[in-house]
C-alpha cells in the first residue's frame, strides 16, 4: 500500500507512502486514484494529502521511465484531484519536487511547512513536467515565474514560493493547519484547471530564450518547455495538457534523457560499498597543508561542512598568502550572498593558521596540498606522521604522483590515501578517492564520509599516473596539440569542443590553470616516456616564450589588459614552425574531425583505465569527466557516451586513426574485447 487513506470527522487524510521519497510510480498513482474515489465515495468534507518520512514527494519514479508507461497516467490521476467536488489541500513537508509539485498543483489548496521546497527538476532529468504542470504553474504564479521555475528545474523555498502564489501559507504543522481551513472559504478556491491562462508575452518568450541558448546550450529539454508553455496559452486547459504529455513522453524516451537519468542514478550510486560501512573514523578536526588557491578551497569546504581546520604553512609569508587565500573565499562568498556575516565568523572561528605541525595534533585527519614534488610530499606526511595520533588518517590532495611511492617511508602506510579535490575546492562536485596498495578500509571510508559530509561526489580510483580524470586530460591534451600541430589553431579546436558542449576547450581551460603545471608534468615524466611514443613539442616553446596562461596574460590565447581572450598569430605560427621543422604537411581538419579525435583519444584511454582497474565501473568514469572535467552532462558522461555511438563502431574508427600512429592509437584491448562480445562498456569486464 503506497497510498494509506483514513477520515475522522468528514476529513479525509490521504498520505503518500513510498519510501525514500514518495517516488510515484504506477501502484502509487493507483492508490492515489483509489483515494479520490473513496473520498468523493464517502462526501467528505476535504482530503488532506500529505507524505510519508517528512517528504511530500520527489517525482514521477525516474526507474519506470525506460518502460513503456502503465496506467493509470498521472495527468489523469491530477485532474480527477482537480476536478474532485471533495476539496483537496496538500500539506508539504520536504520537498515537493516534479510530479509531487504537480500534486500539490492539483490540489485546491497549498500549505508549506517553513524548510520544505517546492520545484519542478524534470529540465534536469531531460525531460519537461508531463502531469499538468506547463498549464498548471502560468495559471498560479503567472508566467514569469513559471518560465524561470521551469526551464531552470530550481526549486524555490517556502516563502518564496508563498510570496509568488504558488502555496497558499507557511505553517509550522501543515496538516493541522489544513484541518483548521475554513470550510467556506475553502468551498471558494476555484479549481486550478478554471483559472484564466495568462496573457501571450512575445518579449518574455524572445529573452528566454535567448537566454537558454546562451545558458543550457545544446540542451533540448528546456527549450522545448518553453515551446510547451508558449503553445499551452493558445490552447484549451485540456488540449494544453495534450500537448505537453505528448512532449514529455518523446523527450523521455530520447538520447539527452536517458543519458541524465544514467547520471543521476550513477551519482546516487557512488557511495561507500558496503563492506565498508561503521568503518569510518569520525572526523571533527582536519589539518591542511598549505594554503595555496587548492589548500584554501579545500579548507574553505571543510570548514563550511562544520569542522575545526587548521591550516599548516611553512613560514611566516606562507601564513600570510593562505590567509589572504581562504579571506579571499570567504569575502566572495559573502558578497555573492551564499553566507551572510554571521557564518562568516562561524568559519573564521573554527579556522587556526600555523607553522607549527603540533597545533594538528589533534585532527583526526590531514589533507596535504603542497607543491606536486614527491620529496616535499613525503616530508610533509613524515611530519604529520609524527605528530597526529596513530589511528588519524593522512591524505593527499596529488594530481598525479605516486601515493605507493609517498607513503612508504612511513612506520603505517596503510593510512594513507589520496583525496584528490578539484579546483575550485569548494565548488567543484568531483572527489577522487585514490587507493594505494597498502591504504586501509579505515582510510578509504573515511574518504567517503568525507565526502558525504562535504556533499562531493566520490569515485574511487587505483593509483597510476593521473589517476582516472588527469590521465584521460593527459591524453586529451595530446590528442589536442596533435590536431593543432598537424593543422588547426588551438581557437579551432577550442570552438570544435564547445559546439560539442563543453563549457570551454582544452586551450582556454589550460590558460585558467596554467600552463607551466603540466610542463612540470611533462618534465617529471620525461625520463619514462616511450622514446617512439610522438612528441608534440608545441607546449614547451610556449613555456620558452614566457606564455603560461592567464597569469601572465598570455597562453594559448592572448589577454590584453586581463580582459577576455583574443586568438595569438604568434601561437599560431608556432604550430607551422614546428610542423616544418618535423617534415609533416599540414592538413585542413573539419571541426568534426578534431572533435571526433580528441573524443576518441579519451574513450580509448578510460577503456585501458577500466581494463587496469583503475576506475572501478564505466559508471564511475562518467562521473568523472562530468563532475571534474565539464564534459556535457546531457551526454552522460564519457562512456555513456561512448556506449552511445557503439564499441563497434568506436573500434572501427580507432582503428583507422592507429594505421596513421600505431602507438597513439593502439585500440584499448578491453574495447576490442567489448566490440568481439557484442557488450557495451557499461556491461565491460575489466582485465584487472
Ligand atoms: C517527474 O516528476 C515527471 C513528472 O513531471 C511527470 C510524470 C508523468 N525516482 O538523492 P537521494 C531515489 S520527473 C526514483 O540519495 P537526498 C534515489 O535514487 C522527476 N528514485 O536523497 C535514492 O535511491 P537509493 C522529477 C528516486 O535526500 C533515494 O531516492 N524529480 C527519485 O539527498 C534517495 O535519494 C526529480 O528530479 C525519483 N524521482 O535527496 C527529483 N528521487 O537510496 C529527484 C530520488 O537507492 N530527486 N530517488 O540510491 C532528488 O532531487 C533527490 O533525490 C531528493 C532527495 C531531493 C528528493
């Protein structure tokens, strides 16, 4: 029974019961149908719907959505509510997201308790709200604010959502308050379905969606609610409906749906497993090393997850950046209003900066995010070691070097792992967890509540050179200067990646990090380097010119003043030197073809990570490369992506590139395997 009904006095209380989240599904809608008819059945007064565990309800159940869908229609289900001669009144708690808005939209009445949220995320999942929702909303708040509610998917709080219309008040008890409702003036709230459409306003339809074609580019969902919405005006409440039914089940069965659904349930997944559960230390005290812009933001986020920090720096001018560092945060958080005064003081309380190493004794964990240099690194944790007690776990925050390697001069290395943040510290979702060879489940789960706690999406990762996220950026970067040396601009393969969704190219993103930390990549892997492996040596005269980015105005772009980015003749002329200088005859590549070597050259190294056992699943890549790297979340992820295309066809393509290089395009043998097996990389059997 997902749908418990019972009355008391002509009150009908219908509660909506499907843990977690009230998910509804088809035996849900039944038993929501079913209360209807029993509440008209029995005349009673009003209904009360409220939900089960403190939430309303989170949506239509996204698992049904592979599956052809089953009756009773939630469409139906609503406007049998709406239409009701019993008043319905929807008692929020939690959040009332997706279908669960729609309920709520259905009833006659809305009452929120003062946390619970209200919204409609279907944009997220790729598909519009398909229950009423794109007639529904214009109706109560008008057609603003249902444009932004929809095509954003951002759910609103209670009073907001108050203010706007959409509830009709904030009540510590809801249910009660619902009871309490005046019998008369609750016989005078007209039923959503009669309310008057709002007016067409061209303007506003124009700027939104402008708007979404400059924001969520390449994504279908929210324009098309915007077409649904806009359409809806002209039609009749019922037709409106129709029509938007007809949307929502063509998006749900399509390509950018699916691959969001992959995501949003590859995100849920990646959790603790479960032989790791009660194994974690209980963390209230962490120490950072170093106070650089990585060191800051990870501090920034342990400390706005509730912890004591103490941030370790070697000198007095060492203190004095990371102050200004994590000052810097924190001023941007108060100015951009994420925190107001009195947090900021909250996190400046809990924060210490020091030179001295017995000031952490007490941490129960120490993250070290110093410069990327193996001794530097093995002396921090040597000093850690020393200092905190036996049990506290010792991280490091290394983009590439080997944690085996680091740990191994200490009396335990089993309590060492790798937690590698992704910069912004503080915003980026991404956390690598890297388990070395010794690394004990102590370690490894306190890396996941870690993460929990910080609300990052972890994903565990074997040691190697880049782990699962800088190795596959590695080889994307190759694949980039091969394109740009053999006969493009780094500007044309920028825009080549963007139109494939990519915020921003590979040229453009490595000026913001700048190109000198890669070239002290380069030179650290210098002497391992497969001497027949091709070598573009393009980066390195950048470095020679004094080009490192941003930082000095000048990479692969130039900045004049600091301001935006202008293409750079000189770059570009250095690509013809050096082609020149090698006997190679440059070619003309479409922006497809660039877009399809660079995202071929990342399929194929993730398939050798997954073969490796580097990364634990195909699932666990996606996230990577979506949640770190800014691949198109509407594409679900690198091998979603690849699983997409097709193996076969991805063999087929690699192979043709391999008779150009046979060593940089040595087909993965975990893909030749799939494409032999007839199995998608989801469905991959690593090597390990
Ligand atoms: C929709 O409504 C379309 C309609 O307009 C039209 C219909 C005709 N379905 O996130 P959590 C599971 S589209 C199935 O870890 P939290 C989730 O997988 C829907 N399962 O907890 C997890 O399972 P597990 C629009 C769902 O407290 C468990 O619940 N709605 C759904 O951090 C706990 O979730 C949305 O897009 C679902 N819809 O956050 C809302 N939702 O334990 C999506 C959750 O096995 N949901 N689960 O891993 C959310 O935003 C968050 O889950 C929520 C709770 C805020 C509710």
């Amino acid at each position: 029974m997902q749908v418990t009904m019972r009355s008391e006095n002509h009150v009908g209380y219908v509660t909506l019961s499907n843990p977690p989240v009230n998910a509804i599904g088809q035996v849900l809608r039944m038993g929501l149908l079913e209360a209807v008819r029993w509440a008209e059945r029995g005349r009673l007064d009003r209904v009360i719907v409220s939900g089960a565990g403190g939430i309303f309800a989170a949506g239509a159940d996204a698992k049904e959505f592979d599956a052809a869908p089953q009756e009773p229609h939630l469409p139906e289900v609503l406007n049998a509510i709406d239409e009701s001669f019993v008043p319905w009144i929807a008692a929020i708690e939690g959040v009332a997201l997706g279908g669960g808005a729609e309920i709520a939209m259905a009833c006659r009445m809305r009452i929120m308790a003062p946390g619970a949220r209200i919204g409609l995320p279907e944009v997220t999942l790729g598909v519009i709200p398909g229950a009423g929702c794109t007639a529904r909303l214009p109706r109560l708040v008008g057609l603003q604010k249902a444009v932004e509610m929809i095509t954003t998917g951002k759910p609103i709080g209670a009073q907001a959502a108050c203010s706007v219309g959409l509830v009709h008040t904030v009540e510590d008890d809801p249910i009660e308050a619902a009871f309490l409702v005046n019998s008369e003036a609750l016989g005078c709230i007209v039923p959503t379905w009669e309310y008057h459409a709002p007016a067409h306003d061209a303007d506003l339809f124009r700027m939104a969606r402008e708007n979404l074609q400059a924001k969520m580019p390449g994504q279908e969902a929210p324009v098309r609610a915007l077409e649904v919405i806009e359409a809806g005006l002209a039609l009749p409440f019922h037709a409106a409906l129709a029509y938007e039914r007809r949307v929502f089940l063509e998006l749900k069965t399509g390509s950018q749906s699916k691959a969001l659904r992959h995501l949003f349930f590859a995100q849920r997944a990646a959790k603790a497993p479960a032989h790791l559960k009660g194994a974690a230390l209980e963390v209230l005290h962490a120490a950072v090393v170093g106070g650089g812009t990585m060191g800051a933001g990870i501090a920034y986020a342990l400390l706005s997850s509730g912890l004591q920090v103490t941030i370790l720096e070697a000198d007095a001018a060492g203190l004095k950046r990371a102050e200004d560092n994590i000052g810097k945060i924190i001023e941007a958080s108060l100015t951009r209003g994420m925190i107001d005064a009195a947090r900021a003081a909250d996190l400046r309380s809990r924060l210490t900066l020091s030179t001295q190493y017995s000031q952490a004794a007490t941490a129960q964990l120490a993250i070290e995010a110093a410069f990327e240099d193996m001794a530097v690194k093995q002396e921090i944790l040597g000093k850690l070691d020393a200092v905190l007690s036996a049990d506290a776990v010792l991280a490091t925050n290394t983009s590439y070097l080997d944690i085996n390697e680091m740990a191994a001069p200490l009396m335990d290395p089993t309590r060492v792992i790798g937690l590698h943040f992704f910069a912004p510290a503080h915003i980026m979702k991404l956390l690598e967890i890297v388990q070395g060879a010794q690394s004990s489940d102590r370690a490894i789960a306190t890396g996941y509540a870690l993460a929990k706690r910080l609300g990052k999406v972890p994903v565990r990762a074997g040691v190697c050179d880049g782990f699962i996220g800088n190795r596959i950026l590695a080889r994307y970067r190759e694949a980039a200067d091969t394109v740009f040396m053999d006969g493009s601009t780094p500007w044309e393969v920028d825009d080549a990646m963007v139109e494939f969704g990519y915020a921003m190219g590979p040229y453009e993103a490595q000026d913001l990090s700048g190109l000198d930390i890669a070239y002290a990549n380069r030179q650290r892997q210098a002497p391992t380097r497969d001497p027949n492996r091709r070598y573009i040596p393009i980066a390195d005269r950048m470095i020679e010119l004094g080009k490192l980015g941003r930082k000095t105005s000048a990479g692969w772009y130039r900045y004049p003043g600091g301001g935006g980015k202008v293409e750079d003749p000189i770059v570009a002329d250095l690509a013809i030197e050096e082609a020149h200088f090698s006997g190679i005859t440059r070619t003309d590549y479409s922006s497809q073809e660039m877009r399809q070597r660079l995202v071929l050259a990342m399929i194929n190294e993730a398939a050798d990570i997954l073969d490796a056992g580097i990364a634990q699943s195909a699932g666990d890549i996606d996230l990577v490369t979506v949640f770190g790297y800014g691949f198109p979340r509407w594409r679900g992820g690198l091998m979603h992506y690849a699983d997409s295309l097709g193996v076969e066809t991805i063999v087929a393509q690699l192979e043709i590139l391999a008779q150009e290089d046979p060593i940089a395009w040595k087909v993965s043998p975990l893909l030749s395997r799939c494409a032999d097996a007839g199995q998608s990389l989801a469905e991959a059997r690593p090597m390990r």
